[in-house]
C-alpha cells in the first residue's frame, strides 16, 4: 500500500494541482487504492485538510462516477461546498450519478444561487425527480431563482441576503445578524426594507458597529442605495459594482420589491466567464450548441473544440478566396515585376497585424465602458493619425530592403503600399468593432482572424492597385 504520509505533503499536492503529471498520476492511484482498500477515514482527512476550492481540483481528475464515490464520506455541508467550486459541466455530470436522496441532500446544503445553477443544468428529468425530495420552502427558491432568463441579474442573484427593518435599533440589528450570520451568503452589507419588501436603503456591518447601541438603522443606512432589477443584464450589474466597489448589489422586480442580491463572487464569475467568451470570439471560437465556456480545457473533448472552430475557419476560407482572386487579376503586374512576389507576405501581414491591434484596443475600451459608439469619429482621427506615424516608420524600414531587392521604383512601391495597407488595416480595426456594435452585436466578433482575412484581400489590391500605377503596366481588361 502507498504511504499515506505522501498524503499530506503540501509540494507533493502542489505539484500535482499545478500540472505535473507524475504527481497527479501518483495521487490518483493514491486515493483509487484508499478507495478500493476501504481506508476511507483517509480519504475524509485529506480531503478535510484542503480548501474546497483545491477538493474540487482533484476530484476532476476522476471520472464522475469515481468522483461521487470519492466525496460521499465527508459530510454534506462540505459536499455542497466542493461542488460550489467544480465547473458547470462536471458538476452536471456528477448529479446524473448521484441518486436522487444523495442529490436532494447536497442541493439542500448549497447556497441559494448555486443551488438554483444547478437546478437549471439537470435534466427535465431529474429535476422532476429532485424536488419531491426538497423542503416546500427550498422547492419554491429554486423555481423562483430559476425563473428568470439567462444571463441577467435574476439568473445569478441569491435570495440569501440580511433584511432589517428600518426601526429596529442599532445593537437590535447586530443581535440579528448575528444569529443569521452563519446562513447567510454575507452580513457586511444589510439591506433595510419596509413591511412590504420595498428597498429603502443599505446600511454596512461597520456602520452598525460603530453606531451608538440605540441609534436606529433608518438614522445611519444609505437612503440612496445603488440597485438593479431582475431584468438588468448580469453583465451590467457586474459592470456597475466594479465601478462602485460594491461587496453586493440590492435586486429588485418590477414592484420595487427587494427580491435578491448579486455578491462579489458572483461579479468575478460573470466578469471571468464573459471574459472568456470574449477571448474565444477574438479566436473565432463561437457557434451554438454547448458552451466551453467555465468547463477546464482539458476536459473539453475534441469534438466539441472542432465543431466550434470549424464554422469560422470554413467561413474565412471563402473570405481568402477573395485574395487569390485579386492575385488573379493582376497575374500581368506579377509577371512584369516578379519581384514583387518578395514582398506580398511582408505587406499583407502588416496591415493584418495593425488592424489586430487596433480591433483588440478598441474592444477592451468599448468592454470596459471607456469609449461608446457616439465616440467613433473622435477615435477615427485619431487613429488615422497614429496609423500615419506607423505606416511612415515601417514604410522607410522596408523602402530601404526594396531598393535592394528590386530598385527605386519598387521601393516606392513598397513603401507606399505600406503607407496605405497599415492605414487600411487600423481603420479596419478601428471601426468594425464600433459597427457590430451598432447593430447590437458582440463587438468581440470582430476578432483578430477575421480582420486579418479583411485586411489581407484589402492589402492584396492596394499594393497591386499602386505597382500597376507607379510601373506603369497595363491593368488587365
């Protein structure tokens, strides 16, 4: 039998979480023998010893049927707590090994949100299945967590959170808070309601500390408390309390009513999660079907990573084609002057490369709410003005590579086509993101293959468009 005190040192764990596959293999036969040998005390101290967050971490590196027999010795609540912490997709997977008694156990020991994340990611059959088996009260959380439309603040916001009543006095509040405090998703922010739910302000754990005993809450909370409504975008009530600094953010529905709140962890997870959609879409990784966003990478199977690459890249095929066609039809300019030839990659990537930058500047910029499309025309000229400077330096770099390789007239050529196919590429850059916007599409989309594949056909008739000109050859009719 392997040596448990392997167990429990800390590199040895490091490693193994970090990626070092002898360390992961050697823990995985570790905790499969313990497995097997019934010495499930110490699979319980192990897992009791990490943060579940770093649980959640190895239980990955199991199959889901393995990983529901890992977890089933240690307590509920800490259950609930690994899975708060493993990816959407696993996690569904392990609640379809679960039975239906273990599922409704861990469910009902998950905060609110998550429980209601959940709840969505099960099949229509298992959540028929699973909610005979809740409380009443909890059943009519999850239904009414689960009611609202993805991606908004309904969807992500919890129902646990501390009410007070705006009358009670200080020491009244702290006495009650703390005896929610240990069911409750935080208490360093409480929120003050009348007998009919309505917000009437937020008041903080330090105010109430630092209050005298008898002042009332009404007397030291935020009367003008910053909120959002069930409907609002997930991603602009993020936006709003990273502006704000907000630990969490009061939810209210079309009557006012305070009916949940959106936390901190909940802004990262919706900031993390559309951040990487963002950097998929800027790798023209997109379609429908199933999301590989929030699922570990290396768990994504290579189906998947195929059908979500495949339409783009088909796609910016017939894009390309667009090139060879101009290539075409300046086929008598290339035999005049083959030397040309030497500097079409040259030229082309540039003007690719520069609109590529300016697409991933002015997306970052519209993301973070720094610029907006009424500010299009103010960043245009500016653009074309850093793109001039450029253009200029790289066309004098490259002029003097031309002189050598084909003359001055060719260097001409080159250092123009730079000129203009860097001008070309930023503009490009520039202002597809701004469009997309325009017809209230992901600005995102403008990702950096297809500027590229724009700037190249672009590119391609510029430069031949200029040698036709300054060569004086006779343009094909």
């Amino acid at each position: 039998m392997i040596d448990k005190i392997l167990l429990e040192e800390q590199d040895f764990l490091n490693a193994a979480l970090e990626g070092d596959n002898s360390s992961r293999k050697l823990l995985i036969a570790k905790l499969d023998e313990y497995l097997h040998s019934s010495n499930h005390e110490i699979i319980r101290d192990f897992f009791m010893r990490l943060h579940p967050a770093d649980s959640a971490q190895v239980i990955e590196f199991f199959s889901p049927e393995k990983a529901c027999a890992l977890i089933k010795f240690l307590d509920i609540e800490d259950q609930a707590r690994i899975f708060n912490y493993l990816p959407a997709n696993f996690e569904a997977r392990m609640a379809k090994v679960l039975g239906r008694r273990d599922l409704a156990k861990i469910v009902s020991a998950m905060s609110h949100d998550e429980r209601a994340d959940l709840f969505n990611r099960l099949s229509p059959e298992q959540q028929e299945e699973i909610l005979p088996a809740l409380a009443q009260a909890e059943r009519e959380d999850i239904r009414k967590l689960s009611s609202y439309a993805e991606n908004t603040a309904g969807a992500v916001m919890t129902s646990d959170y501390c009410a007070l009543q705006p009358d009670i006095s200080a020491s009244q509040a702290i006495d009650k808070l703390r005896r929610e405090a240990p069911d409750k998703e935080t208490i360093y922010q409480s929120f003050v309601i009348d007998k009919d739910r309505r917000l009437l302000g937020v008041v903080s754990l330090r105010e109430l500390l630092v209050a005298s005993p008898s002042v009332k809450v009404k007397d030291i909370m935020n009367a003008q408390p910053i909120f959002g409504s069930v409907n609002d975008e997930a991603e602009e009530i993020a936006e709003t309390m990273s502006k704000y600094d907000l630990l969490a953010m009061p939810i209210i529905n079309g009557n006012d009513k305070l009916v949940g709140i959106v936390t901190f962890d909940d802004v990262h997870d919706i900031i993390e999660e559309e951040a990487t959609e963002d950097f998929h879409k800027m790798g023209s990784i997109s379609g429908h079907g199933e999301s590989i966003t929030g699922v570990n990478f290396l768990q994504i199977s290579p189906w998947l990573l195929i059908q979500k690459r495949l339409p783009w890249l088909i796609a910016l095929v017939f894009v390309n084609l667009l090139s060879g066609a101009g290539i075409a039809f300046y086929e008598d300019t290339i035999q005049a002057v083959v030397a040309l030839v030497f500097f079409l990659p040259l030229l082309i990537a540039s003007g690719g490369n520069a609109g590529a930058q300016s697409a991933t500047l002015m997306v970052r910029a519209i993301a973070t709410g720094d610029v907006h499309a009424k500010d299009w025309m103010r960043l245009l000229g500016r653009e074309v003005g850093i793109a001039l400077i450029l253009g200029g330096g790289m066309a004098l770099a490259v002029s003097l590579i031309g002189v050598y390789r084909g003359g001055p007239e060719v260097a001409i050529v080159v250092a123009l086509t730079m000129l203009a196919v860097v001008i070309f590429g930023s503009l490009v850059g520039c202002l597809l993101p701004f469009l997309l916007t325009r017809f209230k599409m992901d600005p995102a989309t403008a990702s950096a293959p297809l500027i590229t594949s724009i700037a190249d056909v672009g590119g391609i008739l510029i430069y031949f468009s200029i040698a036709t000109w300054i060569l004086n050859i006779h343009a094909p009719v």
